[in-house]
C-alpha cells in the first residue's frame, strides 16, 4: 500500500508587549526618537515536539527570538553658532565654531532567550534532543563569566529510550549594547547653497564586545562557555559637497 501522510495546524504563539516612544522634532539644534518595548512571546509547535501525543505542551515556551528588553535613542545636535544658526552668524569665528553637528544611535538589548540541547539521541526515536532538569540553570549576573554563562550541572542525560524533561528558554543569552556616533563639520563660503561637509562616522564607539551565546549543548566539552565575540570599533571619513 502507499503511505498516507496528515499534515494539521498543531501550534500556536502568544506576543505581549508595551511599547513606549518618546519624539522631539528639532527643535533649537536638537533633535531625537527613543523607543522602548518590553514583550513576551510565547509559542508551541514552532520548534516540533518531543512528544506530540501524550504532552504537546513540553514544548511550549519563550519562542526563540523573544527578547524581553530593547531601547534605542537616536539624537541630533546642531551647536548654535555659523551660519543659519541662532549665534555667530559672520565673522571669522562663524568658521573655526560654525556648522558643527552631532548625531547617534544608542541601542541598549537584552540576550535571546537559549533552549538545552543533549550531545547524544537519547531516545532514538527521532524526537527533539534535550536534558532532564535537575536544578536552575541561571546564573546570577555577579556569577557568569565566559566560560561559564549558566550552570551545566543543572541538566543530566536521561536513561536509554526516554525523553528529556528539560522546557526551552531555561535562561537568556548575552545582552547588546552599542554606541554608533557622526560628526560632521560643514564649510560655507562657496555661494548662497552650496557648502562642503566633513564627517567621521564611528561605529561601535567604546569597543564593547558583542559576546555569542554560549554552547547550550549538555554534555559537550565547551557546554556553558562563551567561544566568540564580534563588534570592533569601525570608523569611517566621508566628504560631501552639496550645491
């Protein structure tokens, strides 16, 4: 006989949030957006299941990308001196203290939420691979170090044949926070529109490293620990002549 295959709508997700914007439209040579949102979401048969028959919900929780936390501000400042601005409109200072901007992004977020995996088939049934939990995984903050992010030992490897226990989303990865900054001088003096801009963009401004997640695999060597990171300062020259 041929095989019959069923395919049904078994999972679902829920998403919570608040979302806070605060605006200033420039306004005296200042100018910013800042955004806030603090949301949940929590979601089933997105990941499959482990055991879908008997208890679908074991692997219901924080669906993979729900980061709890994340601010971002971006602000322009114009200092009020040169030309078009309140102060020192003429005048040989109008081009040592003139057309001076400033401008960046902030963005302040916390780590994705990280699901135990086991290093070995422990059921041999095809189903998704995870630990059984014996104690809190989650480290205090004044605890985590690199090489070790959260706590290994809370997690053991079930007996031949059975499933692990252990639900998703356990504990958080590492956070992010970044400074992206531009300063920009303009040049005027080549006709009623026509200025020329200098700029130094900086990404990544005080270097802080941007850590991965740590391995979440119980049962390998490097379980816990953090092996790499991204995020060296980068900056940029650029010069622009509008007319």
């Amino acid at each position: 006989g041929q095989n019959v295959a069923v395919r049904s709508f078994i999972g679902s997700s829920i998403y919570h949030s608040l979302q806070v914007k605060v605006e200033r439209r420039f306004s005296r040579g200042i100018g910013f957006l800042a955004a806030y949102t603090w949301q949940k979401t929590i979601a089933t048969g997105d990941l499959g299941y482990r055991d879908p028959l008997n208890n679908r919900d074991l692997d219901r929780g924080i669906e993979t990308n729900s980061v709890p936390q994340r601010f971002t501000a971006a602000y322009t400042y114009e200092l009020p001196f040169g030309v078009g601005r309140r102060w020192l409109t003429s005048g040989p200072l109008t081009y040592v203290l003139g057309g001076w901007g400033l401008n960046g992004i902030t963005t302040i977020q916390s780590g994705n939420p990280l699901t135990p995996a086991l290093s070995f088939n422990s059921c041999v049934c095809g189903a998704i691979n995870r630990p059984n939990l014996v104690g809190d995984p989650a480290l205090d903050r004044s605890e985590r170090t690199l090489l070790r992010f959260f706590n290994p030992d809370a997690f053991s490897a079930p007996a031949l044949y059975t499933i692990g226990n252990a639900g998703r989303s356990l504990f958080y990865g590492p956070g992010l926070l970044n400074f992206d900054l531009a300063i920009s001088k303009r040049f005027y003096g080549f006709g009623e529109r026509r200025n020329l801009e200098f700029r130094s963009e900086m990404y990544n401004v005080t270097n802080t490293p941007r850590f991965s997640d740590p391995n979440t695999t119980i049962g390998a060597a490097n379980a816990g620990r953090i092996t790499s990171a991204s995020g060296v300062r980068q900056v940029q020259l650029a010069l622009k002549f509008y007319w």
